[in-house]
C-alpha cells in the first residue's frame, strides 16, 4: 500500500457509543413492527386501501390506464409502480393487481383485467407479460379530485415525486371491498359489503350522528359476500359490528333435487368467501372413500363462466338429510372471523360498524372543504381575469389605441396597468387577447361566463360557511355513486333454526356397546337380548376371533356423550352413534378410527356427561388400591387422542370410576371379596395428573374389583358377580363405614368354585343386568332374580360359562331407562286390543 494512502485500521471513528444489545434490539424490532403495521399490512380507515393497492392506483392514473383507455400490459404496471413508488418487489404488486381484478375476491373490483387472472379452483394467473390490466370505472372514484389538492402527499421513497398519502374515496372502501392482512402482532380480516347498503348507512348516520349500530343495521344487513352463499344467524353479524370482531357462520347455497330413478342429488351453487372449489371437491371425496361420509355414489365439477356447479349424486336409499349435514360439518360451512382493524391517524384501532362510517364520513367533510376551497380560489382567480376582459371589451378603442402606441408588450402592460388599474395577471390576459375578442358576440359569452363563475363562487362559498351544506354535497356525491355502481345482494341471511346435525337423525335408544381386547366395537339395541332367568348361558353377543376376547360390555343411549375411562389411566369422549351398529354373531369394527386407543388399552369404566356438573367429582380407584378426587370441570375439553385422568405408578392399571358429590361413601371391593366403606372427604380433591391416596389396604396378590358410592338413605344393594358366573347381594347398610386405608370387611367368598370378583354394582330391585363372558355370550337378566343375602356367603349362580369362559364384564340397565321401552310395548298391545 501507498505511504501516501492511509491506512483505514487506523482511522479513528468520530463518535462511539455504546448500546446495550437488548434495548437495540427492543427498540428495531418495534421499529420494523410500526413498519409493517402502519406501511404495509393495514389498511387505511379513510379509503381502505394498502399502500400497494394505493400506489397500483395512482401508478395507473399518473400513466393515463384510466376505465377509458386500452388495457396496458400488467408487467408495464407493476413496473411503473415499482419503480416509483412500492420497491418491494414485482411479484407482491403483480400478485396484489391480480386479486384487484378477481371478481371472486373483491365485491367491487378496482381492475379490468384482460387475460387469465386465476380462478376459484386455485389456479394462478398468467405471467404479468400475457396479462392486460386498466382502472376499472369504479377505482375511478377513489382518485376523483386528488389533483384538487384534496389529500396530503408525502415524498417517495427516493425523493423523486409525490405520493398520496390517502385517496379521497368517494365510497366507504374499507367496508364495500373489505381487506385482509396479518401485520406484527395483529391482523385485520374485514368482510366486503353491498355498496349500496353501506352508502345509505353512510347517509343515516350524516342525518343522525347519534344513530346506534342497531339503527345502522336497518340498512346494512350483513357482510355481502363476491360469491355469494349464505351467512347463518344475525347475532354474530350485531356482535362483530358492535365490538368490531365476530365469528361469522358463512354456508354454501345448496338443494337437494330429486333426480332419475327416485335417486337424490346435492347441487352446489354458491361456495362460501374465499374457498377453494377445487380443493373442495377433492376433499369431499377423500371422505367419500375413507368412509367418513356414506350414500355418495358420484362427485362432479360442472361449474363454467356462468356460475358455480358441484353435483353430488346420492346412492339409491341413502338419507340425503344425513349426507347434506355431514358435508354442512366438514365442507360446505366456514367460519368467518370479523376483525375489523384499520388505521386512525396512524394507529391501528379495532372499529364498531359507526366508527368506521364515522371515520370515513370525517374524511369527506375534510375532502368536500378542501376541494371548495380549490376550485374557490381557481373560481376566483377566473372571475378576476373576466372582469378584467369585460372592462376591456368597454373600452376596447382606447385599450387597442394605449397597445399601439407602446413599443414593447411590457410597456402596453405597465401602460394598461397605470391607466385603467388592471391587476398584473389581468395585464398579462388583455396583451394576449385576440382582436376578434373585442366582438360584442365575444362581449356576451364573456358576460355569461362571468355570472356563472359568480354563481359558482357563491355556491362554494356557502358550503365552506355552512356545515349542513357541505353534508348535503357529501350525500349527493354518495348517492351519485350509489345510482352508478349499486347492485342487488349477493348473500343471502338466513335465520339459525339450529343446525340439523347427525345426531339429530339418529333414533334414540338403549343400546349395548361390546368392546374386546384387540380394540373391536360394536353397538346393539338392547330389544334385541329378551331378560332370561339367573344361571342360563346367554346368547351370542359378539363373534370374538381366535385369541381375541370381550374386554367391556355397557349400556348407553345413543344421544350419550360419554367419558371413557382405560386401564392406562386416559379418558376419551366418546358420542354412542359414532358406534357402529352391528348385530349379535358380527365382530364389530376396528376402534382406531373412534377412539385412538393404544396397544394393551382398555376401557374400564364409562360416565356420562349429562351425570356430571362442574361441582361434582370424578371419583377413580386403581388396581393397586389408589383412589383420587377430580372435579368434574377438568375434563370438559379432551381431545381426539385422549387426556390423562391419573397419574398410574409402574404395574398399576385403572379399575373403575363414580361420580360424587362430596357426600358420599366410597366402598372399594378387591378380587378377593374383601370391601371397604369410608367418607369420600377422606379422598382430598386433587388434579388429573395426580395418583391419589391409599384407599384399601391388600394382601397378597389381592387387587380391586371395583368402586361404588353411596350414602346413608340408600337402600340399594351391593351387587358382586365373579369370574366364574357367581353372584350376590347384600344391602349397601350391611357395610360399615371405616377409615381409609383398612383391610376392609370380607364381602364374598372367593375360591375353586366362584373364581375371583369380576365386578360391583350399586343395584336397585327393579334394575336389570346384563352380563358378558370373555368369549362373547351375553346375558340380560332381571337383578330380582339374584338373591338378597348377607356379606359372608357364597352366592349364586348368575351366569353359566363352559370351559375356559369367564365373565369380562358386567352392567346395570336402570329401570328408569327401561321405562320408555316398557310405555312402547303398552301402546303396542292396546293398538292390538283396539284391532
């Protein structure tokens, strides 16, 4: 290197200062955030618009691609956009021209494009090389009178030229074409609306600035979708223009036709906002195929330029009110969520439906004043040049004769000036007057343009002094536009008369539920097993396949949202009529597709919803002899795999559950026929995730049967069945009550001949029980049916099992929940005695 060339190591910085890392970093990223927020991803309150969109439309208007003109290539404006004014990139500006131009995407679209510029199916448009694109005559509306100083301008982003900071909009833009966007830490999703019902909401409000919102919803009915559909129930629509946010239920306009050979078919008109029909359809038959949705026996896509056409044929018998709610679940029903945020004077503020009219309207008054104010002084600067001509015309010989006589037109000016007091500008015109002027035919046109400006001026004048005129301006430019671009709504709203949904179809009955160790299941109605007498085999219940066998057997109704409790210590919610229905010699179907159960998984015990309030307990007992307290409100949202319900040590499995009130009494039985009776406050309430306290003490290999609860006044009995098909019952009042954590009081004999206890049921006298062997027998029978005898006995045959049978499971059928059955089969035989 040169001696004469410093050396830039040992230059000196002219200032240092240090910055702690994190308040650096603190203070960029709320820089960048403010950047994003207020110059990208928010729309402006005033005219609804991104700055991209901004500056697409004041490129095109600066390049003369107005509504009038020939469509210009699409890569000519996104060009002329990006290089001077959005030097963001050309695929964000050509991407934001296309949706500008999709009639499917903006209610109103601000271009008229020429080309291919995507479609509902999803598909991109065309490179902006083989697109067109102008000013549709409706953008037109947002530029009107931006040359009349009416916006602010700001430089560039190189200083080059002046951009608008906002258009005047001569129409609510944020709520006729809506807008969408995710800045930093918040995004804004405002739907599009009928222009014509926004326009007369905006002159409501200019008559009556105390209008409510319900006043304003007289004539905006709800969000107006570009294609179409229908949005379900007005609450949701009050809520998101009272608060600014809501969730709107938008669904696809649909029939169901009847069609060739008695057969039925769906036919899809109108997709709700923003779907995707391609992807739509393609979905639909995934369900199809995988079985989520039977009875379709065809799909297709008829749609052309016209309008939307999605025909779904239905198989021959198939329920069309089934398959049309199953798609209304999954496919042909979105969520709309309002978020109704745009920026005020710079900060983003979430908008009631007035404020956001209200924001718009103080935006045209300042408008309307400031373009007055324009073409006033332009209004007077004319009037001031014609009484400059008319006084001229009056002396026109002697005004010629002082031109002539002057040798430069600078003269003739100081000279016209001096003897007549013309003003310089009116100098200047008189010098430049054409002789032919000075007609009296030109005198007269003189005149009348004179008392027109005057006119004019006056007119203006009097908008900028009174307040209501200048309203009144407002309202007739508003119902100008309203007269030009109004059209009929698309969306329709439709009251919600509660949807319809699967469950609503689907009978209501007392139905068996057979689940076996290899996770197959199957509903039975419970009509289809007759009561038999104690001690008889039963019948098929279940073909179990070699080395399978019955894990559980319980009754539900089919409307039963139930919580199933594993041996694992999980619970799943479980809905019956997701069971298939099945009868008595099938297997059942595969589990993994209702219940993600895992391998060595079973169910153990079963609670119903409706049984449980949020101040009642989850009572649950462990093979181990653990037993825990839950409240009931903690298990109010589980998931599709399933929550944990207790925290199980090595080897110990989930045995039963009961529900609690926090009065009861708990009485534990194990394997070995002991029992124990003890108040349920002994068992502190604690969190799902914990193991619980010793509720028995065991000896040996002993382990617990099951869990029952009780109090004081209830005179049901303690049903005990074994393993080998022997049972009893003694009166709950013959269980004394203990301490936790004691041996207990023997309760049955065990031994060679009953085999250990399988289960314990609380059991009334009219009650019914329905047994299930491993090998899939099944058994109802009266509980009357089994004797009523002290604790220390052996008791009776319930169930005869050959071989290697046993008993898996059993259940007790209420006699309330017979009572409907027993109704039934009484109007049966009286209609028979009638006949």
């Amino acid at each position: 290197m040169s001696s004469d060339v410093p050396d830039p190591t040992d230059v000196e910085a002219r200032a240092v200062e240090n910055v702690r890392i994190e308040d650096e970093m603190e203070q960029s990223y709320i820089d960048y955030a403010m950047s994003v927020i207020a110059g990208r991803a928010l729309p402006r309150v005033e005219d609804g618009l991104k700055p991209v969109h901004r500056r697409i439309l004041y490129a095109m208007h600066e390049m003369g691609v107005s509504s009038g003109s020939s469509h210009r290539k699409s890569s000519s404006i996104v060009g002329e956009t990006m290089g001077d004014y959005h030097p963001h990139g050309d695929s964000a500006i050509y991407d934001t021209l296309v949706r500008m131009a999709q009639d499917f995407s903006m209610r109103y679209p601000l271009v008229d494009g020429q080309g291919n510029f995507g479609s509902m199916d999803g598909d991109p448009a065309a490179a902006q090389r083989y697109t067109e694109a102008r000013m549709s005559p409706i953008s037109e509306e947002l530029l009107e009178d931006i040359e009349k100083d009416t916006v602010d301008f700001s430089a560039n982003y190189d200083d080059r030229l002046q951009e608008p900071d906002v258009l005047p909009a001569a129409f609510p833009n944020l709520l006729v074409n809506g807008s969408s966007g995710i800045a930093v830490g918040m995004s804004t999703n405002i739907p599009p609306h009928n222009l014509g019902e926004v326009i007369d909401a905006t002159i409501e409000l200019i008559d009556n600035p105390d209008a409510t919102v319900e006043d304003l919803m007289e004539h905006v009915k709800g969000p107006d979708f570009p294609t179409g559909a229908n949005i379900v129930g007005r609450d949701a629509i009050y809520s998101a223009y009272k608060t600014g946010r809501g969730r709107l239920r938008v669904r696809a306009e649909f029939e169901v036709e009847e069609w060739k050979n008695g057969r039925e078919r769906i036919v899809v008109t109108e997709l709700p906002f923003q779907s995707n029909k391609a992807r739509l359809v393609e979905r639909i038959a995934e369900d199809v195929n995988e079985g989520e949705i039977e009875g379709i026996s065809d799909l297709r896509d008829e749609s052309d330029r016209d309008g939307v056409r999605v025909v779904i044929e239905l198989k021959r018998g198939a329920n069309s009110e089934v398959v049309k709610n199953k798609l209304l679940e999954n496919h042909l029903e979105k969520t709309f969520g309002v978020i109704n945020l745009a920026l005020v004077d710079g900060q983003p503020q979430v908008l009631s439906l007035k404020e956001t009219l209200e924001e718009y309207v103080a935006h045209r008054r300042e408008v309307v004043r400031r373009r007055s104010e324009y073409d006033l002084e332009e209004a007077e600067d004319r009037a001031h040049i014609l009484e400059g001509r008319l006084k001229a015309v009056e002396n026109a010989e002697d005004v010629v004769e002082l031109i002539r006589d002057s040798e430069t037109r600078s003269d003739a000016k100081e000279n016209l000036q001096d003897a007549y007091g013309f003003s310089q500008d009116q100098a200047d015109h008189i010098v430049r007057m054409q002789l032919g002027s000075l007609t009296s035919m030109e005198a007269a046109e003189i005149e009348d343009e004179y008392e027109e400006v005057q006119a004019e001026i006056e007119r203006l004048t009097a908008i900028l002094e009174s307040e209501q005129k200048l309203l009144e301006v407002i309202k007739d430019e508003l119902r100008e536009v309203k007269d030009e671009y109004g059209d009929e709504r698309r969306t329709s709203i439709v009251e919600d008369q509660g949807t319809v949904t699967h469950e609503d179809l689907i009978p209501e009955e007392e139905v068996f539920v057979v689940m076996t160790e290899d996770d197959y299941v199957k509903r039975m109605p419970i009509e289809d097993f007759d009561p038999q007498g104690r001690g008889g085999k039963g019948i098929i219940g279940a073909d179990v396949k070699e080395g399978d066998r019955v894990s559980t057997v319980f009754r539900a109704n089919t409307h039963d949202y139930l919580l199933c409790f594993t041996n694992q210590g999980k619970v799943y919610q479980l809905k019956t009529y997701e069971i298939p229905e099945m009868g008595r010699t099938a297997r059942g179907k595969s589990a993994v597709n209702i219940l993600d159960l895992d391998d060595g998984e079973d169910i153990t015990a079963i609670v119903d919803t409706d049984a449980l309030a949020d101040d009642e307990f989850v009572t649950m007992v462990t093979r181990n002899g653990y037993v825990k307290r839950t409240a009931g409100e903690e298990f109010d949202n589980i998931r599709s795999t399933g929550i944990i319900a207790s925290d199980l040590e090595e080897g110990d499995e989930l045995v039963d559950v009961e529900v609690t009130d926090g009065t009861k009494d708990l009485v534990i039985a194990t394997e070995g026929g002991m029992t124990i009776r003890f108040d349920e406050d002994e068992v502190r309430a604690m969190g799902r995730n914990a193991r619980g306290v010793n509720g028995i003490k065991l000896e040996g290999d002993d382990a617990v049967a099951g869990l029952v609860a009780t109090d004081e006044a209830d005179d049901k009995a303690l049903l005990t069945v074994t393993r080998n098909g022997y049972g009893k019952r003694t009166r709950l009042s013959e269980y004394s009550r203990q301490s936790r954590y004691g041996k207990g009081l023997i309760d049955i004999k065990t031994g060679d001949r009953n085999g250990p206890v399988t289960a314990v049921k609380a059991v009334d006298d009219d009650d019914q029980l329905v047994v299930m062997s491993e090998d899939g027998q099944i058994m109802r029978t009266r509980v009357d049916e089994i004797s009523t005898v002290g604790r220390n006995t052996m008791g009776v045959i319930v169930m005869e099992v050959e071989g290697d049978d046993a008993v898996a499971s059993v259940d007790v059928v209420p006699v309330e929940s017979l009572e409907s059955d027993i109704e039934e089969d009484a109007d049966v035989d009286a209609d028979a005695a009638d006949d």
